[in-house]
C-alpha cells in the first residue's frame, strides 16, 4: 500500500489533461519567441540590471494565457516554455499543479537557467520540483502540501521531525528511479544519473542493460558502487582501454570498490602518467590519487611517497598539489608521512621562493 497513492496521483497526472485545448494566436507568438531562446532567464539581467527579454516574454504570457493554455504549454516540445508555463499555474496557485509534477517527475528533458550571474543545467523534472519546495521569496505561489510530500515520499522513510528540505535526497531517489527506468534515456542525462545513483539491487540489471544503449563508461560508477566479483573484468577492460576518457572514467569508478584486483593496473597507469614526458600534462593523475588513497596501505603510501621525491622539482611540484588536495579530504593515518612530506615541500617553496 505504501506506493499506491503516488501511483495514483501518477496515473492521474497522466491521464487528467486529455481534452483539446486550443492555444490563442497572441499567445502562440509570445510562446514562439520564447521557444526561440529557449532558456529560462529570471527577472534581472546579471551586472548591469533591467528586466531581460525572457522574462518580458514570462509577463506577456501571464497576462494572455489562460490557465487552460498554460496546462497545455507544459507538454510543449521547448524546455523553456514547460518552464515558464509551469512557474506561471505555480503563481496562479493553480489547483492542477500537483497532477502536473507528477507526471513530469521522470522528465529528463534539459534545460539551462540564468538567475543572475549563476548559470545552472538541470533536468526539468528538478526546475518543477524547486519552484514548488524551495522557501525562497522570489518563488510565490503553490507549495506541497504535507499530504502531496508524503505521496512522493516512502513513507516508512519520511520523517516528520525533519523538515521538508531535508529529505531532498529522498526526493531525488524517486526521481532516478523513475528516470533509470525510463526507455528514452540519453547523454547527458545518463552520464549524471549513473555517477548518482545508489547502489539498490533492483537496479542493478537494468544498469547492465543499458551498456547496450548508452557508453559502457558512463556505467562504470554505477557498477563499481556494487562491489561485485563478477564485475571486476568489466572494470579491469575501463582501465586497459586506449580511450583516455574510458580510462579515467574506470580510475574514477574504482575509488568505490578498491579491490586488490585493480591494483596492478593502477601502478601501470601511475607509471605512465608520472614519466618525465607526461608527468606535467597528466590528464588522469587527480583521479588517480582519488582512488589510490582508498586503498589505505603500505602499497598506495608508496606510490604517493615516490612521486614526491622524484628529483624534477616541477614535477614534484605539479603532483605534490593533486596529492595535498586529495588527502584533504582522505586524510588517513596510514599517509601521515606522506602528509609530513608534503609539509616539507611547502617550507621549502617558502624558503627557495616557490623553488624559482
């Protein structure tokens, strides 16, 4: 039973918007020039002020469309008209608007928004959400109701002693679910929902299935969390690939299952990357060190210790930055020393006038 309301209010969603409405001719027009330019931009053009065309546009459609019309521009083909539709029934507080989310919540369509000097890409499914949870000022208008969060939400997970905002990640978890499952699944949507998404068992199949559709690479992550056996010549083949995307996408995806297994191969690509004629140009040390540092042993401690004593001062240099930035977040006893030669480095650099 715990599901049945959110599919209900899916199936409703669906199903409730059925009847021809015909748009306007005025409203046709406004929507065009808006289709044209095809991004959400807010009120203020960044810098240098005054109302941007878009949001001109935004105003001239309040003003003419009716809600009927608005219902049926949420369905339009241009990420920027669903947008400014949507924001406009969000505004009139509109009673369909719940029915609407609902069934856009696996929308993966992508569309770019300007607020400001913040330039962002999101999927639509994530611009309908936010214009209905996020407590800003400048977003007025309809808001969930507790019983319309809590038919998104599982709620033998959802705690009412939290507030809404804090169950964001439960929020996205449906949203992946959905998108996961969805047959028009497509870069770049794929990309970032495989390097997100949880490791839960019953989507692990259904990753499997989509290497056939989309690059094996963008599954790595999503594979990787797992932790399988079975999986590890799978990962071993990212990391012997003469692409160096699908091998740095393997290094990045091997930070979440550092399995003995990898290691001979990581060794081979830190040689690899740290010879005199690659070491200052490596496309692939920073992901490297991620996912060395995981490894917590005597074997990673020596790969990190011996790049740092390389007698080529830009080359220790260049590396010792990558290694820094990385146990600032990874920091673990085993890489203390490693840690007490990175502070030697600096007090030199201070002291040779950063080594010039």
């Amino acid at each position: 039973m715990k599901y049945t309301l959110l599919l209900f209010v899916f199936l409703l969603g669906k199903f409730a918007f059925g009847q021809e409405i015909r748009i306007s001719e005025t409203v046709k027009n406004i929507v065009a020039e808006i289709a044209e330019d095809d991004t959400y931009t807010s009120k203020t053009k960044a810098w240098i002020g005054g109302m941007t065309e878009q949001w001109s546009r935004y105003e001239k459609l309040k003003r003419n469309a009716s809600e009927e019309e608005l219902i049926k521009l949420t369905d339009s083909e241009s990420s920027a008209v669903k947008a400014y539709a949507f924001k406009a029934l969000v505004e009139r507080e509109n009673r369909n608007t719940f029915k609407i989310l609902s069934r856009h919540l696996s929308d993966q369509q992508e569309i770019w928004t300007a607020e400001g000097c913040v330039v962002r890409r999101m999927p639509i499914s994530d611009f309908f959400l936010e214009n209905v949870t996020l407590d800003l000022k400048e977003l007025r208008g309809y808001r969930l109701s507790e019983s319309q969060k809590n038919a998104l939400f599982d709620l033998n997970s959802f705690n009412t002693d939290k507030s809404f905002e804090q169950h964001s990640e439960i929020f996205r978890t449906i949203i992946d679910s959905l998108a996961l499952m969805d047959e028009n699944l497509v870069y770049p949507h794929s990309a970032e929902l495989m390097k997100r998404i949880e490791p839960k068992e019953i989507y692990y199949y259904r990753i499997k299935e989509l290497f056939k559709k989309i690059s094996e690479r963008e599954c790595f992550t999503a594979i990787a969390k797992y932790k399988k056996t079975e999986d590890i010549a799978f990962l071993i083949s990212g990391l012997e690939a003469k692409n160096v995307h699908t091998k740095l996408a393997a290094i990045n995806a091997i930070k979440y299952f550092p399995d003995q297994a990898f290691f001979p191969y990581l060794e081979k690509i830190y040689k690899e990357e740290t010879s005199d004629s690659r070491a200052l140009h490596s496309y692939q040390a920073r992901g490297l060190y991620l996912t060395l540092v995981q490894y917590k042993d005597a074997k990673s401690k020596a790969i990190l210790t011996g790049i740092l004593k390389n007698p080529n001062k830009e080359i220790v240099a260049y590396h010792s930055g990558l290694i820094r930035e990385v146990l600032n977040v990874y920091s673990d006893p085993v890489y203390f020393d490693v840690e007490e030669i990175l502070n030697k480095l600096d007090a030199e650099k201070v002291n040779d006038g950063n080594w010039k």
